[in-house]
C-alpha cells in the first residue's frame, strides 16, 4: 500500500516537472531567444536588447509567481510563442534578402575615424537632440531635446543669420537661440489637415513657415480647421502673421485670406504669394504699404503691381529641403555622381574631377528599373566650408573628407540643418510660372 502511494506521488512529480517543462520553461527560453533575433533583425542596439531582456525577465517572474492564475500563464506562453516565430520570421527574411539581394553601395566599406572642423558652427540633431557646433558629436550639450512622448523634431528651420533656430516637435514651435535657454513661440501647431482638433479650431500650419531675411522674424499662417479637409489648404479663414522672437507676444497679421503655398520677400516690408482665385486659377500678388496688388510681370526691373507699384529689392526665399535635397547640397559645394563603367559609379569634386572620391557598386532596381548606387536623393548635405559631405547611403549615414577621402559613420538619425536661400546664388532666377523651389535644382545632373 505504501509503495503505491509513494508511485503514485513520484507520478504525479514528474507530470508536474513535464508541464512546468512545457508551460515555464519551453515558453521563456522561445521568449527570449525571440525576442533576441525580432530585435537584432530590427537593427536596436545591444543596449537596448538588454534592456528589453530585463523587462523580458521580470514578465517571465510574475508569469512564475502567479500559481494559480492559470489565464495568465496561458496567455503569456501563447504570447511567448507568437513573439518567437515572428522573430524568427524576420531574421530569417532578413538572411534570405542579405543572401539574394543583389549587394549595392560602398566599394570596400570602410570607415575611419576623424574628427572634423567645419568653417563655422552650425545646427545639426541626432534624434531628438538638436546641437550646435563645428563638428557632429554625440557626447556634444544639446541645445534642444525633444520630449519622451511625440517629441521628434519634425522640422527644423535655422535662420539665415544662423544664430537662430525654429523647431516643431509635439504640435508647437519652439525658438532656440545660441547661447539662450529655448522658450516656447506657438501651440497647436500642424500640418494643412490637422487631425488632433474639431471643426473651427485655430491652429498653425508649420509647412508655410520662413525666415524673414533679418532674422529676427517669422513667418506663418493661421488658420481654423474646416469641415472637409480638401478646403484646408486653401481655406478662406488663413491668415499670414509675423512673429517678433525678440517680443514673442507680438503677432502681426499680414495678409488675410491666405490661400497660398508659395511666398517671399521683396524687401524689409514686402511679401509676394500665390493666391487661388474663386475661378480656381493660381495668380501672383503682393502685399505692400499700399495695399495687396495683383502681379502683372516679373523683368530685370523689378516685380510690377496691377496697382502701378514696382518693386525693385531682390526678391528673398529659403530653400524647402525636397527629394532632390542631397543634389542640391553637392551642387552648390561642386559634387557630383557619374558611372564609370558597367557596375560602378564614383563620387567626384570639381577640384579633382578624374579621381573618384569613393566608388559605389551599382545594381538595377527590379522595381522601378534603373541603376541604384545607394545614395538617396534626401537627407545629405554639406558642412560649411564645403569640406565635408554628409551623405545618407545604403550602410547608413556617412560624413566624408573630401581632403583626405576618409570617411566615418555618423550616429543614426544625423541631421544637418543650414538655411540656403536665394541670397546665396548671385544668378537665383524667380518666375512667377513655375514652382518657386525649382530654382534651387542644380542645372547639371549630379546624382544618376
């Protein structure tokens, strides 16, 4: 009798030492070793993993210590084992298109390690820390850090005295100058088709923002949210303002009922824009001390009103970073990309025009058809000076001496942010047919 009962009891132990082997064990380690490859086929850093290990380590504690929450532990192992199959999805995705993909990109990749001095400091951010300096560094004080929540930096726009800097993060404008803590300039800041607010709120679309070219004041429209979103770019209710950031309280209006999505300056007072009329055709006014005027021609003279104003002062716009940033960047500082042979395409300065800077490998795009070097048309821009060339490739982003023709791998998410207006281009043409920022496109092609 003792002897069964004593079976039974070493039974009903190893039934027990199976199911926690299922439910426990099996669960946790297919957890883990999950987590592991989702997050590294993410490209998260090591830092990071292990951060999530722990949080990964506790869950697995309180899945432990909850006895009698069988729910519970149903639910965590079923979760456990839907994280490790996606993970090994991805990484196995991941292997194949590293296996299959045809490679493109840097020839012999390379990096080295340097530090830089550009001509003058300028504005640059690694994520959601905005600095200022003659070098991208990490380790550098911030002179703005965006919030934990929805605190990217959306846009950034220095002004073209570079002392100054306008950022949009989290729905509102911050100003940031050199040398000064950042304060707060607008809220309820968006885009033309706000989401986050009801029919008739006022709000600021962030896109229509410019610098004035004394850098002293800023540019943008007001408007309410209208009922369908199709009216919201050319609403009726906007109106141009101007902002003092040295008195932030001092709001101006400018110019009511502005249906516009292009404007500049013509001297200290002057702004000229497009205006969608009732008919739905685009034409040109501007807003003077006499009063807001059709543009009848544009010459050599000057800009000539309906209302027999001519304005003669050099018309003034910053750039808009496009898709075609990184070509005008490298056009401006005399770089540029041309084929060398059947697989290759080389990097070039003016100032050495036969010998290649780097040497990209170059595959056809499946997709779209063409060749691919790896170089994307957004993100790369020029330090001041024209030394250094920061470009966003297919290993990353890279900062390049065109000096030493070394290179090194920035942080990710690297942004250099400079104001290039017109002021900068002694023969800028402005037509009052053609999108503004198309005068910024280099004539040349520099990227392939």
């Amino acid at each position: 009798m003792t002897s069964n009962l004593a079976e039974k009891s070493l039974r009903r132990r190893r039934i027990w030492l199976w199911l926690a082997l299922l439910f426990l064990v099996l669960p946790t380690v297919v957890f883990l070793f999950g987590a592991f490859i989702f997050f590294r086929a993410m490209n998260v850093s090591s830092a990071s993993i292990y951060g999530y290990f722990a949080l990964a380590l506790l869950a697995a504690s309180i899945w432990m210590l909850a006895d009698k929450w069988r729910s519970l532990r149903i639910l965590f192992g079923a979760t456990a084992i839907v994280t490790g199959v996606m993970g090994l999805y991805l990484q196995g995705a991941k292997l194949y298109k590293d296996t299959f993909t045809p490679v493109f990109g840097i020839s012999n990749y390379e990096p080295s390690n340097f530090v830089e001095s550009a001509e003058f400091p300028f504005f640059y951010s690694i994520g959601k820390h905005l600095k200022y300096g003659s070098k991208i560094d990490e380790s550098a004080p911030d002179l703005f850090e965006g919030s934990w929540l929805n605190g990217d930096l959306l846009k950034v726009y220095p002004s073209p005295d570079n002392q100054a800097v306008a950022i949009v993060s989290n729905r509102k404008l911050y100003i940031a100058k050199v040398g000064r803590v950042p304060f707060l300039a607008l809220e309820n800041v968006d885009h033309y088709a706000p989401k986050k607010l009801s029919e008739g709120d006022i709000y600021f679309k962030w896109p229509t923002l410019q610098w004035h070219p004394n850098s002293r004041f800023i540019y943008i429209a007001k408007d309410k949210k209208q009922k369908i979103i199709s009216e919201q770019s050319f609403s009726k209710d906007a109106t141009l303002v101007r902002i003092d950031i040295e008195n932030i309280n001092a709001i101006t209006e400018l110019v009511a009922e502005f249906r516009s999505s292009n404007y500049f300056f013509v001297g200290s007072d002057n702004v000229c824009f497009n205006y969608e009329s009732d008919n739905g055709s685009i034409i040109w006014k501007c807003s003077t001390a006499n009063g807001i005027s059709p543009a009848r021609s544009l010459d050599s003279s000057g800009i000539h009103l309906d209302n027999g104003v001519v304005l003669t002062e050099r018309p003034f716009l910053s750039y808009e970073p496009d898709i075609y940033e990184t070509a005008v960047w490298m056009a401006r500082y005399g770089f540029s990309v041309r084929r060398l042979n059947e697989g290759q395409d080389g990097l070039f300065h003016k100032d050495a025009p036969k010998t290649p800077l780097l040497v990209f490998n170059t595959t056809i795009d499946q997709m779209k058809g063409g060749s691919v070097n790896g170089i994307r048309q957004s993100g790369g821009s020029v330090l001041p000076g024209g030394r250094y060339l920061l470009l966003d490739v297919s290993e990353g982003q890279i900062l390049l001496d065109r000096v030493s023709r070394l290179y090194r791998k920035l942080p990710k998410d690297t942004k250099v942010h400079r104001n290039l207006n017109s002021t900068h281009y002694k023969d800028f043409v402005f037509s009052l047919d053609n999108r503004l920022g198309d005068s910024f496109k280099p004539d040349t092609k520099v990227l392939p």
